[in-house]
C-alpha cells in the first residue's frame, strides 16, 4: 500500500471533470467554497465521449436553466459552437430548443481554461481510490498516489469510468469512455461501502474522415441565420457556421444488421448492462422498428480544425468489419474512412434512489453524486445534475439551506425529481414528455424562472441581475400597456388585418385581446400601437407568448398551486412505515426505500396509490407518529 | 479469442501517432504509399507527454534537418509555437539551435489535422496486438477488435506504451503516459518474437497553475524579437510571443531532496529501468552534483489558452507530497497549486543493434520500428527516426533502394548510426558532442546538406526545390565575387576599419580575405562592395559563414572524404566472421551482432579495434569469403 500523506483540507471536493464535474465545481467556487477537482486525465476535462453537440429537445432547455442559475455550459457552448440551430420552430413555444454543434477540441479547451482562471478552484490529474469515511460522514477523499484530501462535502461525478467495459461485437475490456483508464478502485469501493449498484451501457457510433464523404448524395443542414444564444450573458454571436449533412441508412443496410445480429453483443447476450432506450443503437432501432424503411443519419463535423465526422444515428456495438460494411451502404458514405469503431461501454451507476433531492447520498452523509453515475445519459443532464450538487455540497459547507427545483420550476427539477423518486431501470434520458409543466418549462423563460434563485445563491452577478430585472420590468410594462391600450377600428387597422386575413374589428378592442388572435403577432401589434421605445426582441416574444398563452399558461399554474400545497405537506423525517396500518405492503417497502420528503413526492413513487396517500395524509396530520428514528 | 477478419491492404502501415509516428506516416503516404496510420486514442496524436518545446541544441538541427528532407514537424511548430528564440547566437555556428515553446495543444491539432487532410493516409483508432509473420516477413497486423490490416511494410513506433508502468514515489502502476491506456498485448508478442528487450525509463516534472505563480521572484525569459522558423517553407511569422521565467533551487529545495531520498523509486530500488543520463531527475541532479547550490527552473507555459505551466528542471519520481514540498521551496512557486504530478515510466524498448540503419528489424524482414520504441528520448529523435522510416518503409515498399544518412550528412544520421552499429545502454539523446562532424553539421545549412536528398526522393516539392536552387546559386556566386573583387585601401575603407579596431589596408584585399577578419562581417564588406542586388539574408548569412569558416569547413570535409571511402568499403552481407582467424573473440562476437554494412560502421563499434578491422580488410579484399549465408 502507497503510504498516505495529508495533501489539503477543502470545503468542497469534486471527483471528475466531466460535464457534471466542471459544473459542481464551478458552482462550488463561485459561491465561495474552497474546491478542489480531480480527474483522471487533465488533457480531458469536458471531453465530449458521444454526440459533438449541446442542446436539442428538452435538454437545450436544461443547458438555459443552467446558464439562469449561474452555470457554465450555455457560456462554453455559446464560445465554442461550429453551428446553432432552433428546433420546432413551427411549433409552440414550449417544444422550442436551441441546439448546437460544438468545436469538440475549443470546448474542451475553454471549460478547462475556465476552471483554470477559478480562484477559488484547485484542478489536479489524480485518480481517487477511495472515500474517507467517519461515522457515517464522508470527510474526504484518498487518491492513488496517497494524497489525502480533505472536504466538508464530497461530490462524485465519475461518468461511465466505474468499472467501465468497451464492447465491440465480440470483444470487452476494461477502459474508460475512448480507450482513457477506467476507475476500477473506487467502484469497488462504493460496492464495498454497501451501495446498491446496477450495470447500465451506452453506445457510440463510429467517425468518419470527412475527405471521404460524397456529400452531393446527402442533404445539407445548415444553422441558423439568425444570431442565437444559449446564455443570458452572451454578447458576441459566431456568424462563420459549418453545416451538417443528412443522408439515410436503407435496405442494404438493415440486411446487414440483421445477418449480422448474432454477431451482436447485445443479442448475444454479452451485454448485462442495460442501454437507454430513447438513444438507441442502429441495431436496435432496426429490430424493434423493422416496418421503417430507412433511418437518419446526421454527419455532423466534430470541429473547425478535424476532419472527423460524427454518425449520428449510427450507434451500434457491432463488430468492426460490420461497422465498415455498415457505413459503406449508406449514400454518401460508400468511401467513407472510418477513424474511430463504435462501441459499447458498460459502467456501474448508483441506484439513484439511494439519494435525497439535493443528491446527497441518504447513506453517507455530506456525500454528493451527480452525472452518469446517477443513471442519466447526456451532457446536459449531467451538467445540471452537476450544478445543483455543486450548489447543495457549498451550502452544506457553509451551513445554509439545500436549494431542491421542484417539478414545476425546471427540468432539472424534473429529472432529479424523477431519479431520486422513481430510480430509473435504464440510462435516464430527458424528454419533453417526462415534464407535466411543459408549457411553463420553456426555453423563453429559463431566466424568468430561475434567475432570481440564482442571484440569492450568489451565482448570478448584480450586473446580470440588474439587466435582468430590467428586461422583466419592460415585459411586464409593455404587457399592461397591451391590456390596456385600444386599438380603434380605424383605416390603417383594418387595412392591415385584412391583408392578414384577420376579420375586421367592429369596435376598439384592447391590445392583448387582438394579440390573442392566431395570426396575429405582437410585430402587428407594434405596428398598430407601438410601445413608446423600441424593446428588445427577447421582450417582445415574452409579451406574445405570455399573452397569447396566458389562458393555458394560468390553467398550469393552477395545477401548480394544488402541487405546491402538496409539497408543503412535509414527511417527518424519522417516520416509521412500519407503523402505519392500512398501507399496502408494496407501498410500504417503496415509502421505506425511498424516504419522500413530502406528500406530492410519494405520490410519484410508482407503487404507491392514492389509498396509501390519503392514509398516510392522515396519519400524518393526526400527528400520530409513532417512533422517530435518530437520537 | 476475437473473430479475425480482412481490414485492408496498404503499402505501409504505421502502428503509432507520437512523434515518430506522424512523421512516418506523412513521408511514406507523401512519397506516394497508400499508408494506414493507427493509434490507441486519436485525440493525443502528437500528444507531447513532457516538455511544451520542440528544438535546442542538436535537437533544433534535427528539426531543420527533417524540415531539409520534406518532413512535417518544422512546419507544424512553426504554425504553433508560442514562443522561438535562437540559443548560442554569440558562439559559432555549428552550436547555434533554434527552440520553440509549444502551444501543446494546437500543435496536437494541426498535425492531426495535416494527417487528415493527406489523402494517401488512412488515420484510425486501434489498439494493434499482432504483427502477422510469414517467412521471417512482416505482412500486416492485428488490432484488438479482430481487424487484420496487411501492407508491404510496417513501422512500430510504440513510444513508452509498451508494458508501461508510471512510478511516484513507492506507487507503481500499469499505465501508457499521462494515465493513457497502455499497450501490453504488443510488448509481450514482441518478446515472444525473440526481440531483446531492456527496460528504460524517463520522467517529467509537475506542471502548476500559472495563476498561482509569484512571477515577481523569477527572471523573464522573453523570445527572440526577429521572426524564426524551423522550416525553409515557413513565410508567416507568429509575432506575438509569450515568455517563460527562470527561478532556482536552493539549498531548502535540495535538503528536502536528501531527507526523502529514501522514499525515491529511483534509490529504492523500485524502478528497473535505466534513465536518460543527460535528462536527469532532480533528485539524480542533486545525488551527483551535490556541491551545486542551485539548478535552474524553468518556467514554460503549455500553451495560450491553458494556465498549465511545466516546471523544466524538476523532473521527478518522489512521491506527491515531496513533489508539493520541493515546490513550495522555490522561489515563485511558495503558493504554486500543482495540476499534476510528476512521475516517471517505465516500458519496453528495443535494443537497437537488432536493426538496419534503415531502421529495419534484422530478424523480421519488411518491419520497421522508429521512436522511443529504439531506446531514444526526445520528440525530436523520434521525429527523425519516424521520417527515414517511412522513407525507407515506402522505398522498400515500392522496391526502390534503401536511403541512409551518414554521420556526416546529418545529426540524424549520427542519431541512427549511433543507434545501430553502438546500441545505448541508458534512453539515449542527440548531443552536440555526438557529431564529430559538427562544423557541417549546422543549423544554417539543413538544406544544403540534404534539399537534394529530399527531393529525390519526392518529399520536397518543385516549387520548394527551385527556391532552393535559386538561393544556392545566389550563394555560390556572391562567394564568387567576394573571392574575385578586390577591395582598395581608399578612404572610405580605411575609416570604416578604423571605426571597428580593425587594422588598415597596406594594398587591395580581396573581399573574401577581408571577411575572414574575426572582427568583419558581411555587412561590413557590403558597405565597401556591394552586390549587384540586395541579397536575402540566408544567402548572406551562408556567404559569410563559408568564407569564415572555410579553412575549418575544409579540414572537416577532408576527414568526411577518408570516411567516405571507408563507407563505400562494404561488408558482403554473409560475411562469416567466425571463419577469419586473428579476430579478438570480443570483437567477433559484436560483428556478429552488428552486421555493419561498411568498414566505417564496424570501425565505430566498441570493442572492435584497429587490430580487428584491419584484419576484416585484408579478408574482404583477398576475397575470401567463407561462407555466404542465405540462398
Ligand atoms: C460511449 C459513450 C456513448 C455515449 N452516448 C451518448 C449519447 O448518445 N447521448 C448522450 O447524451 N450521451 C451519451 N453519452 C453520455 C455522456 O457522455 C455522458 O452522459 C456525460 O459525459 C456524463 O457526464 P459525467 O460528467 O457524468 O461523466 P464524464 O463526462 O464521463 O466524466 C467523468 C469524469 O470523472 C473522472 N473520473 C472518473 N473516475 C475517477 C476517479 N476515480 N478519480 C478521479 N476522476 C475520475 C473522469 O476523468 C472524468 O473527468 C455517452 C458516453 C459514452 C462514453
Ligand atoms: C513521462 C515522460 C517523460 C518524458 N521526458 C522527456 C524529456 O524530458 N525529454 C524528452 O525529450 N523527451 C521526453 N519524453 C519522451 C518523449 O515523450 C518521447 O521521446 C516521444 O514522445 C517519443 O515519440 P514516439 O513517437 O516514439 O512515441 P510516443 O509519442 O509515445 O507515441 C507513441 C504512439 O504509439 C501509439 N501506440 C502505442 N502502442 C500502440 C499499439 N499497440 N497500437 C496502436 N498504437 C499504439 C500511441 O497511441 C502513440 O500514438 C518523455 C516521455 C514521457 C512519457
């Protein structure tokens, strides 16, 4: 054994650089925790293993939320990205997602660099081996070379390196994400220390040599003309964007999968992990969808100075002489070089169950995960995994209260919510489907939403705040002005509606009403009555949408008045199910496990009924609890 | 066992993307050789495990000298350093070096990039653990996913991932450098091919954050304010430079060093391997010269966008907490926060008298191996290894004649001279004092010694060759003149000698006599004769140097012509040495091993004397061979 030596006393320690890691830590010091990072290798902090992109449905909301709270990932990606895209444009405002293709290589670069410039923070290449652990309180952590360090509060955020196993068609070893070292002392450790534990894969595609694509057979898909954000803070838009490219798998293709299946470490048994449903593998998709003709695939370029190019839609664990016979049946990439096999990886993740809102382990106290290693998959749900870690291990640290997002405030919200309520049975990906709030969860009013709890945590600046609550007094201003204000059937009015197709007005009617109209917007508007100063654009959608969809947005937040009364409906914390007759047994073990905090979360444990509710709403408020466990 | 199966077929085949690895790769796919490059992890190609900087004395010249020959590394440093300075400026030419500090990253980009952009190469991510041998011929090989990839010819340059072991302090670990997977599978096949093996093993310091640094107590060490470029290509200069700093060890640093001497892997015992003498860790530094008071530090930034900064100077093995010690002891870093820690490695290598000065393995036909692999340090070494690889992979590949540099057409022939016909017992260096044919062996005259070369061989394009013949004539004629006019003791003269201390004029001098003043340069006989058109100043400057130093020139070029002769004195390549009476068995025993091709390289093997070679002469030239072996 390498003999151990004292090497630092922090209030926060963040195991991992990854996506999660770098947002815990630099949550943690900018709240003024004195942080320390480790990761195993420094030459891949914020690596991107899969997709060379941020963003999309629900997930490009969370990278918002993020960047309302204080968080980094929107600043990095906005710096960094070679392409910016609003998806569901047609659709309403709460499907709307921003999207970004990222420089893999800048990325990387800016998030380390960003760390770097931290006071506050300390960044080291070490591998932790294990966790310090004092009546039932993680105190620190202990690396290979047998540097003890010491923390009020421990986050780990190790991703798929637990254990990690790559599978390609017939073969598995032991390695990280990308050939890196796996972790294989502290997932043995975290067994050893009684967690329960579950095997959960992940898969890639291979990359091609962009030099070696037939680009006229596929479709370009280029960014946005429109300069676009994912940050609050961002001033300076990259115009100079690369496009991506669309071509389809086909026939020859699913033949292929399909003769070669039994070659397939997913059927073939090989694979106990389990992967995520909604990211399947080529193979996959082929088999459960074997009516569809064909399937995308997106080539998107991995960086301004590479010529890789990543298959989106191409996952698969397939042996490698399929993978190429794979690639050279798809139009466009007959000729296409492949640089990089995909494949599979399969880690150890903790049963996420095992975790209070904040992330805190209720096993070990002042012990965080966030990330991968809570069962998600994804930059972004880790990333915000990673924030609110970060902000709950330097509050404790400091003594101040956990700040939990409930399901109405945010995604995150939603996917903590989830993890820690329902556990998942698979690599836990975010949907829009997933949020029952959709419409009050959106990308427009991340800042609405969550600033102000990013100010009063002290992650947000004054200077952003100010701009904020000016930003919020114009809308607010501008919305009254509308409520307000008539507009008169006049010449000029209903030349402009009738040019719109819009039926003529036969008296005044007030400013939001006619906004009201589908086909009406608020630039109409403006031209009928406008504001007294120019407003900004983000202004101006905020007053339509609020507006336009005030009936439906109200009906949501009626819903969330009823959830909130729930959630202030608090679970005693030492209460003994044991003890409360009546409660069906399924219930009981499920209430047990996972220990709710309040009435609205144990109404979301899958299991337990409103039977079991109502009987334990009333044993609660008859106040008739019968041991509380703890001294 | 993986399922085989049929990858390719190329002409060449290099397992490895270091240093010896691209420039391998870019010459034979250039020269014309469909050419497979693989790698354990495509995002460190070129990945530089220890020092940010490329050049230095000897090391520089090699630069210069792959640059002369159509290589790649010149180019790429040029693109990306962040700072360049010319070392020795005040000495003679044969010891002036150029020296970059590298932006780490970007260098690892754009030569990732160059290889991307080369159609004849195919760049992909594999772990080789097979060569296929048929007949004592290597055919192709096998990577870790099944894939069996065939050529004509194949380089290993496996650097230090062969059974890679990183050592600090008691702590010992199975590990290719910076925590990168290492490569066991192809070490332990490489044994079982019967290749003698040795352990070496180099070590590299802790880099810190430059944040932390107290510059104020440190010396600033600024580049050179004229434009520098390794490469005769290179006509973009980068302008702005970042300077490095020069701080000191002490007597505290040093007392540190003795109490924890014990706990050193290098004393106790742990490591196996042998070091590089002339790149000692600073615990060997403080061991052998402990009279010294202080050793310098230098303080050299990895790149613009990072603060990671590598503490040249204090390359160590002790473990962690002596490192975070003997930081904290040097003036500047008493709050340095370390990044990583040093460490050292420990791996496989070759003894290198089992190959061709071609770098051809004896033993196995059509298989080369370049690098560290061959029992060198340095990326520069490495660099020109991997160069006449690939040349002489792909000549061999396209059955042309072998190419090999002698020692005094280049360093890099020294290099590989060294190499083959003397082994190394310690991970061996490119010096200054290796050359004995120094004075032609310069900075200044890379492509005159070897544009010719580079271009036969169609690594030097048209374009670039014209230039170069353009400025040799410029040379060639402007000496001509300078020997021919005669320059008169007029006034003008005389007053200009007089104003430098030099003696008068009696009578006309001509103008190259008068150069060979110590005290006059060019410039000056430029003022009293000019030439017909202003001359660039690589042609000056090679004008003034070949009439300064002709004498010495000479001197050399008459011992390089014995040599020459002696080289072109070529051993049959049966030669039976067991059949020459009046050999020293010792000597015996070492020709046997060697096979030099010529009487110059076995005059140069130790323990082979005078005595022995004369003998081996009169033998060959009586033409009595004894035995020729092979069919
Ligand atoms: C092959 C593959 C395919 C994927 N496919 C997809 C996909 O299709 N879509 C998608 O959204 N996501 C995908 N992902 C998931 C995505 O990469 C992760 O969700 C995301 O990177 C998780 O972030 P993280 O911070 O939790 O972990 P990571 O980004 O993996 O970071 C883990 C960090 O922990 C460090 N670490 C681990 N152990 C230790 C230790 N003992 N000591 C010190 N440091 C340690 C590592 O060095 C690293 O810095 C894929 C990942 C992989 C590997
Ligand atoms: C800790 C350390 C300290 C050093 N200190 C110094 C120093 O002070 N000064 C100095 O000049 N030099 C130093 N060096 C040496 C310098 O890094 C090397 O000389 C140089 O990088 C060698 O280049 P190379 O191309 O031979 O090998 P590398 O640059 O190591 O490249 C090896 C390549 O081979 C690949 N590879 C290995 N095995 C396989 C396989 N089975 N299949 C496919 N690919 C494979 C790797 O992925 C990599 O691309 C140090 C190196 C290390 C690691």
């Amino acid at each position: 054994m390498v003999k151990k030596f004292e090497a630092g006393t922090f209030d926060v320690i963040v195991v991992g650089a990854g996506h999660a890691g770098v947002e815990a830590g630099l949550a943690a010091a900018r709240m003024g925790a004195k942080t320390l990072m480790l990761t195993i290798n420094l030459d891949m902090v914020a690596f991107m293993p899969c997709n060379p992109s941020v963003g999309g449905p629900a997930k490009g909301i969370v990278v918002r939320e993020i960047d309302a709270l204080g968080g980094q990932m929107g600043r990095t990606i906005d710096k960094t990205h070679i392409q910016m895209r609003m998806l569901n444009t047609g659709k309403g405002p709460a499907v709307r997602a921003l999207r970004a293709q990222a420089d893999k290589v800048l990325y990387q670069q800016d998030m380390k660099e960003t760390i770097e410039n931290e006071p506050n923070i300390t960044l080291l290449q070490a591998m932790v081996e294990e966790l310090i652990i004092e009546d039932g309180e993680c105190t620190g952590v202990v690396s290979k070379t047998g540097a003890v360090y010491r923390a009020k509060t421990t986050i780990i955020t190790a991703g798929t390196f637990l254990r990690g196993e790559v599978i390609i068609g017939d073969l598995k070893y032991s390695s990280g994400p990308n050939n890196q070292q796996p972790s294989i002392g502290l997932a043995d450790h975290l067994r050893g220390l009684g967690f329960d534990i579950v095997r959960f894969k992940t898969g890639t595609p291979p990359r091609v040599n962009s030099q070696t694509i037939d680009y006229s057979k596929t479709e370009i898909q280029p960014g946005d003309d429109v300069p676009r954000a994912f940050s609050y803070e961002t001033t300076e838009f990259i115009t100079d964007q690369l496009p991506c490219w669309l071509t389809y798998t086909n026939e020859v293709t699913h033949t292929i999968i399909d003769e070669n299946l039994h070659r397939s470490a997913m059927y073939s048994g090989m694979i106990k992990g389990t992967g995520p449903r909604y990211c399947p593998s080529i193979e996959d998709k082929v088999v459960r969808f074997n009516d569809k003709p064909r399937h995308q695939i997106f080539l998107e370029p991995e960086g301004r100075n590479t010529k890789e190019v990543y298959v989106q839609g191409l996952s698969t664990s397939l042996p490698e002489d399929v993978q190429q016979k794979l690639l050279a049946s798809i139009p466009g990439l007959e000729k296409a070089q492949m640089m990089r096999a995909g494949y599979a990886i399969e880690y150890d993740a903790i049963v996420p169950t095992q975790l209070w809102p904040t992330l805190e382990t209720k096993k070990i106290k002042n012990l965080y995960t966030a990330g991968q290693i809570n069962g998600t998959s994804g930059y972004e749900e880790a990333a915000g995994q990673g924030l609110m870690a970060g902000i709950n291990a330097a509050r404790r640290a400091f003594n101040q209260e956990e700040v939990i997002l409930s399901r109405s405030d945010a995604y995150i919200g939603v996917l903590i919510d989830d993890l820690v309520t329902k556990g998942t049975n698979e690599p836990y990906r975010l949907l829009t489907s997933r949020a029952e709030y959709r419409l009050l969860l959106r990308h427009d009013n991340a800042d609405l939403r969550l600033k102000d709890i990013g100010f009063n945590i002290g992650l947000v600046s004054n200077e952003s705040y100010d701009r904020f609550n000016g930003k919020k007094e114009l809308i607010d201003a501008e919305i009254n002005r509308l409520k307000a204000v008539m507009i008169k059937p006049d010449q000029k009015t209903q030349d402009l509606l009738a040019d719109i197709g819009s039926s003529q007005l036969k008296d005044g009617i007030r400013g939001s009403d006619l906004l009201r109209r589908p086909e009406i917007t608020y630039n109409h508007i403006k031209e009928l009555s406008p504001a007294d100063a120019d407003l900004p654009f983000e202004v101006e959608e905020q007053v339509e949408i609020q507006i336009k969809y005030e009936g439906y947005i109200e009906k949501s937040l009626q819903q969330v008045d009823k959830l909130k009364k729930m959630e202030n409906k608090k679970i005693p914390e030492g209460i003994d199910y044991d003890a409360i007759t009546g409660i069906a047994s399924e219930a009981r073990q499920k209430l047990r496990d996972v220990r709710p905090l309040s009435i609205a979360q144990a109404s979301r444990i899958s299991g337990v009924n409103p039977a079991d509710i109502s009987i334990l709403l009333v044993y609660i408020e008859q106040g008739k609890i019968a041991k509380v466990s703890g001294q």
